[in-house]
C-alpha cells in the first residue's frame, strides 16, 4: 500500500515524490491473466442489513459489509470458505482467461444469501392488509443476478436496453441500467446481452433460488445497494407506516430493520 505525504518543501520536489509514487503504483497494477473456473472471483460476509426510503417512495434493501472475506487466491480457511460458496453456487467450470491486477476480475458478492423477505406494518394498509398482516402479494423485490447465468452453464444472457423490465420504471434508483452504459468490466454492457438477470417478482412467489446472489453494486447512503422492494398498490387507509422487513440469510441470520414512509 503507498501513503502520500504532503511536503512543504520545493514544487520540485513534490513533483519528485508524487511521479515516484505514480510509477510505484504503475508498476503494481499491470495487468495478469489466468483461467477462472468460477464467475464469481471472491466474497464478502454480510455485517449488516439496513432499510432506507428511495426518493421514489419505495424502500432500498442495503448491506454493510463484515470483516470475512475471500476470493480466488485466498489461503487457507478463506480459501476453503471460497470453495464452499462456489460450490454452494454450482459455480464452477466458468473456465474463462480474464485479466486482473491487484484486484479481481469480477464484482464481490456477500454471503450467505438471503432466502425470505417479509414486509408487515404497524398500520392498516387497505381492508385485507390490516396492521401486523405480511404485505408481501402488495410488494415487489427488483434486483439483478448473474445466478441464471450460472446456473446455465454460463450460456444464459439478458440484454437489458431492449429488454428493460417495465416493472423497474417503477424507482429512479434504476433507470442508469437503461442506459448505454458499461458496468462492472462488461457484466452490464450496454446495448449487448449481459450476465446480469433481473429479479422481479412478488415477494409472495419468491423462492430462495431467486434471491441468490442478488446485488446492485452502487453505493445508497454509504451502504450497498443489494434491492429496492417497491408497493404495487398505494395504502387505501392509513397514509403513514413504519414498516418492519424481515430478511433471512442462509447461515441462519435474521435481520429485521423497520422503516417510515408516509404515502400521498
């Protein structure tokens, strides 16, 4: 790792000191190839899972990262950690040459999976949906996973500007995937099918194969961005709610972070 230090000697040498550390970190960062017999290159452990409200009115499902990891040239226990989340994934025989550097060639993912999402409130919804009742026929999980791109064979392919899902016009937190854009080394290659499948389904028909290695990838009030559980009815009683979701993972970990929308 390079620390910089600010020196208030001559500009000349600061500019010696900063082309040094440029060149250092040049030269650390060419690039490799090798042949990866898993998609996924590494993952984090999940530390934290937060509610947030989206500006579209919808609630943002946020992970924090915890202290495990590992990755493809982990040691050890990290690597048989590794190993076993590959395994778990039916992650292997990807057998592709990619480049990397001090980084790996792919995005991480957390661990363990979530399995099931409930969404209740503490108020009444409409007449079916009374305070403490699940709303989850109510409300919609949108995400992106390369999971049946895996589970393919690695064949499987999405293209995401001709086939954008309309359901996900639904929070502005997604419309950057309509664009043209590249994202995550090619994962989401604008105008070309990707790897990245959408998850969108009622939280009522959700099965735990669905959410498997959901995740958005962008940052959302210093958390990752890993869904947004958008309401396909507005409340037709009560107008403010706190809403408590409850998401299990599949080491067993139950998180249940409560969140207040007030509905127009």
């Amino acid at each position: 790792m390079l620390y910089f230090t600010a020196y208030k000697s001559n500009p000349m040498k600061r500019h010696y000191v900063l082309l040094v550390a440029l060149m250092a970190l040049s030269a650390c960062d060419v690039a490799k190839t090798r042949v990866f017999d898993a998609f996924v290159t590494s993952y984090m452990e999940v530390g934290q899972l937060t509610v947030e409200p989206t500006e579209s009115g919808n609630i943002a499902l946020l992970g924090k990262s915890g202290n495990g990891y590992c990755s493809w040239n982990s040691e050890g226990k990290a690597l048989q950690t590794y190993d076993s989340l590959c395994a778990v994934h039916q992650d292997a025989g990807y057998n592709t040459t990619l480049e990397y550097a001090l980084l790996a060639p792919s995005p991480t993912y957390f661990y363990g999976d979530v399995v099931s999402i409930i969404v209740v409130s503490n108020a009444d919804f409409n007449e079916t949906h009374l305070a403490n009742d699940t709303l989850n026929d109510l409300v919609r999980v949108l995400s992106f996973s390369p999971y049946q791109h895996i589970l393919s064979g690695y064949t499987a392919l999405f293209n995401w500007q001709n086939n954008y899902p309309v359901t996900f016009y639904a929070d502005s937190l997604f419309f950057p995937y309509k664009l043209p854009i590249t994202l995550l080394q090619g994962y989401m290659d604008g105008g070309h099918p990707t790897e990245m499948h959408p998850i969108d389904k009622r939280l009522s028909e959700t099965t735990p194969a669905d959410y498997g290695l959901m995740q958005l990838f962008k940052h959302y009030k210093e958390r990752w961005l890993m869904a947004v559980l958008c309401f396909e009815e507005q409340p037709t009683m009560s107008k403010q709610h706190t809403f408590t979701v409850t998401i299990t993972l599949s080491d067993g970990r139950v998180f249940s972070p409560t969140v207040s929308l007030v509905f127009e």
